[in-house]
C-alpha cells in the first residue's frame, strides 16, 4: 500500500533555499488575505477575521490556523480553505507513513510548538508537514537542522500532528540539542588539548639540562 506522500504533485510546493512556497501569487498565503478570502466564501465573519488578524499580529509565532481553530473554527473546512487558496495539497498523515528519526533531528517539543511534521525523505528533498504555507523562515531553520537543501511542503491539520507526535512518542529518544553538544565537545577538547600541552611543556622543562643541573645541586 503506497504511502498517503506518494501521490503529492510535483508542483507547488517545493522550496530551493531561500525561496518561499511555490504559489499562484505573491500574496496568495499572506495572512490578511487568507482571511478575506475566507470571508468571502462565508467561513468564517469580519469580526473573526479581524480578531484572528489582531492576535497574529501580536502573536506572529503563532499559526494562523492554530488562531482560528481556538475561535473555534471547524478544523477541517478551515484545512481544506487553505489548501485551496494555497494550491498545496492537505494530507491526512498516519503515525507509520512518518519517519521518525526526521522527528528525532529537530525534537518533538520544536515540532509540537512550531506546528510541523518531518514526513520523509525523497531523493534530494524532505516532505514537511505545516499547518500554514507563509512561514518561509521557519523552513528555512528546518532546512538547516535537517541538513537539506530542498523542502517539500505539504499541508497537515494540528490534530493530526499532535495525533502522530503522541502516537511516535514511545519510540522517540529525548529531544537532544546537537548543537549544545557539538559545542561542548568542542570546548572539551579545547580545554584537555591544552591540558596536554601543559603537560608536555613541564615534562621537556623538567628533561632539560639546566633543570637537570639544579636539582643535581640541590
């Protein structure tokens, strides 16, 4: 059975380093107007609009649709209103189509706070999940964390992330910054190099000849 991945369409979506999502137009996923447009198909009133509009601009970390679903928003409708103004595809992910050590690369603390799922590789690119597709800094740091040059997007409602975050959670290691760790080995080495060094130093001071003549005196 092929994976629910399998079938994503080559366009749009995929992002090269230092290029947003792939859309019909420049604004097509900015924030303002995907709310007008939702609006416009009567899925949600002004009023809401505006207080989602307010408290992302507060709130910029936060996930416009993760907003609109605490406004109480139907998740599903609101999902699938992006996807079609977005032209990216909305997948309905299982906890075995997601591999798990993508997850273990980036943490699953960060996932869950910044609302995205590492799906898989596939040849020179990974699918990403997201819950919106304007945050291009974001990909940007999932891109390096990663280690890859080339992301595809896709978009996955939050439950279904939380759903596969809680379902893979026995399996994953504990978050680990590897970075924190890079460094400290860095420094460790740093400091038992010089500890080498001083060694070394006193061992050549103490073989030397004029070492050696005083403490023949003494």
């Amino acid at each position: 059975m092929r994976s629910p991945v399998d079938w994503i369409p080559q366009l749009p979506g995929e992002l090269l380093p230092g290029q947003g999502p792939s859309l019909p137009s420049t604004n097509a996923t900015s924030a303002e107007h995907l709310l007008s447009e939702m609006v416009a198909v009567g899925l949600i009133d002004a009023e809401r609009a505006q207080q989602a509009q307010q408290i992302h601009q507060h709130s910029p970390e936060r996930s416009l649709a993760a907003i609109l679903i605490d406004q109480h928003v139907d998740e599903l409708e609101l999902m699938k209103s992006i996807s079609d103004l977005s032209g990216i595809p909305l997948l309905e992910l299982e906890p075995d189509s997601v591999d798990a050590t993508l997850i273990e690369l980036l943490g699953s603390e960060f996932c869950r706070m910044h609302r995205l799922l590492p799906v898989r590789r596939e040849k020179h690119r990974v699918v990403i999940g997201t819950t919106m597709p304007d945050d291009v800094m974001q990909l940007d740091e999932v891109r390096r964390k990663l280690g890859t040059s080339s992301i595809r997007q896709v978009l996955v409602a939050p439950t279904n992330i939380e759903h596969v975050l809680d379902a893979l959670g026995p399996q994953l290691h504990g978050d680990v910054d590897v970075e924190a760790i890079l460094a400290d080995v860095e420094i460790d080495d740093v400091e038992l190099n010089r500890k080498i060094e001083a060694e070394d130093d006193e061992s050549e001071a103490a073989s030397s000849p004029v070492v050696r003549y005083v403490n023949h005196i003494i």
